[in-house]
C-alpha cells in the first residue's frame, strides 16, 4: 500500500520517500498540489490503518545492493536504519519462489523503499515473464500495448507504423520498471496498490491513459526521434503529477478493458513472436 508521507518541506531536495529530486524539479508545483493531495492522503492512510488492525493484517515478510536506488538515503550503508538488507531478503524470496526468473537487476526497482510483503509478490509473479532471460513477457506485453492502441487509438498506431517505430523503443521501461523513476512516486504508489488489487491490465490502462491524454501531442510528431522524445515528455508535468486525478482517468479513458481481452492478446502476440523466432 501507499503509505502517507510525511509531511515535509515541499523545498526540501529529499522527496518523503527519500528519494533525491531533479534539478530542474518545480517545487512551487509539487508544493500546490501537494496542499490539496495531503487531505487525500491522511484520509486513505485511516482505511490503511483500520485495515491493518483487522485479521487480514498484511504480513511483511549479494545482488546489486549498492546500485539499487544510489540517489535513496535510506539505502545508504550509513543509514540508520539502512533498507539495503530489506530489499535483499525482498529479492532473495523471490528469488526462491520462483526459480525459473530468479534474480535479475530490474527487480530491485520494483520496491522503491518498502519492506515486501505477500501481495507484492504475487503482483510481482503475473508479470515475472518479463525478466525471464528471453524477455518473452515483456516482448508479449509490448506488442499487446500496439494492438491496443490500434484498436483504441488508429491514428497513434498509424504513425507509429508509418515511421517503422517499435513499441519496445517507447514503452519498454514503463512495463519493465513497473512505472518507477518514469512517473512521480506519489503516482507509482497509487499505481502500485491497483496492481496489487487487480493486476497487470493496470499497466496497459496506465499506458494507454498516457497516449490517449496525449494523442494531438504525440500525432504532432515528424520522426523517429521526435516520438520517442515525445513519449517521454508525456510522463512528466501537472496530468501525472496530480495522481488522485490520474488514478480516476486511467479507470475512464481507455473504455472497457476486461482480463479476457488481455488474455487473448497475450496468446496471439506470444504466438507470433515464437513465430518469429
């Protein structure tokens, strides 16, 4: 779950979650959002606690320590206390329960300061095909994404295609990173909690709530290069910064999206890849 942050200088160059911010971060921005999401905030973080007093408490439970989060003060070794260790019973359990990904460095990023409990986990396993060493369930997802937005959104999938451009060269870090260090961490937690809930046609509601918001923007694009800068500008600014909001739209803006669909574009989409070779 989300949890509240604390509610601490808005010019403070640590984020609440101690995370440092970017240079050019506009902190005047974060600091009036941030005045109306605090309501929003202390009044989901009451659900979370009478939640956890019940019976369905949530129980928490050598990789790449030192690279993981580096910008993070609480994953300092002179942290006190240092996450370092947490993060890596995280992965290491993982890790066991599922042999067939192991470990590989993108699964660090997944946590983003949290100790692990069940419900990651299980989110975590729905999308563990993509960091199997082939990458088949990140390739699959991608390509599930394009027939998507051909269908929802032509005009988007007609230039992408006009221009030979590949969804892996647009999206791939929104799906392997789970969102994170793509899109504002308040945002990333919000996200996270639906996964949690409902699984991974979250992702493709996310992605296509982004294009879709953006549509004119991206369709304005000339070249390669031109939309894949485009596609990055579409991450940043007040619509995925503002994510009680953005949580709202990404359940409206795509229309029906039922597991049934996924599911069915998942098989086509893997079929043609193996296909492919």
């Amino acid at each position: 779950c989300a949890p509240a942050p604390r509610a601490l200088a808005a010019s403070s160059p640590i984020d609440p979650y101690g995370f440092e911010r970017p240079e050019d971060f506009d902190y005047a921005a974060y600091e009036e959002f941030f005045s109306t999401y605090l309501v929003i905030l202390t009044r989901r973080a009451i659900k979370w606690s009478k939640l956890l007093k019940g019976s369905g408490r949530v129980q928490r439970s050598g990789t790449d320590m030192n690279r993981t989060f580096p910008d993070n003060i609480r994953f300092r070794k002179s942290a006190d206390p240092c996450l370092q260790k947490t993060l890596y019973n995280v992965l290491l359990a993982y890790g066991r329960h599922n042999q067939g990904v192991g470990y590989c460095q993108a699964a660090g990023g997944r946590r983003k300061g949290q100790e692990g409990h069940r419900a990651w986990v299980s989110a975590l396993v729905r999308v563990a095909d993509y960091y199997s060493p082939a990458m088949l369930g990140l390739k699959t997802d991608q390509e599930v994404l394009g027939e998507l937005v051909r269908t929802k959104l032509p005009a988007v999938a007609a230039l992408m295609d006009g221009h030979g451009v590949l969804w892996t060269l647009v999206v791939s870090r929104w799906f392997i990173c789970l969102f994170v260090d793509i899109l504002p961490v308040e945002t990333v937690l919000r996200i996270w909690d639906c996964l949690f809930n409902e699984g991974s046609k979250i992702i493709f509601r996310v992605a296509l709530t982004l294009i879709k918001q953006h549509q004119a923007f991206i369709l304005e694009a000339t070249s390669v290069a031109d939309i894949s800068e485009r596609f990055k500008e579409i991450t940043r600014g007040s619509f995925v910064t503002e994510c009680h909001t953005f949580m709202q739209k990404i359940f409206s803006e795509p229309g029906s999206l039922s597991m049934t669909t996924i599911t069915r574009l998942r098989e086509s989409c893997r079929a043609r890849l193996l296909a492919q070779g």
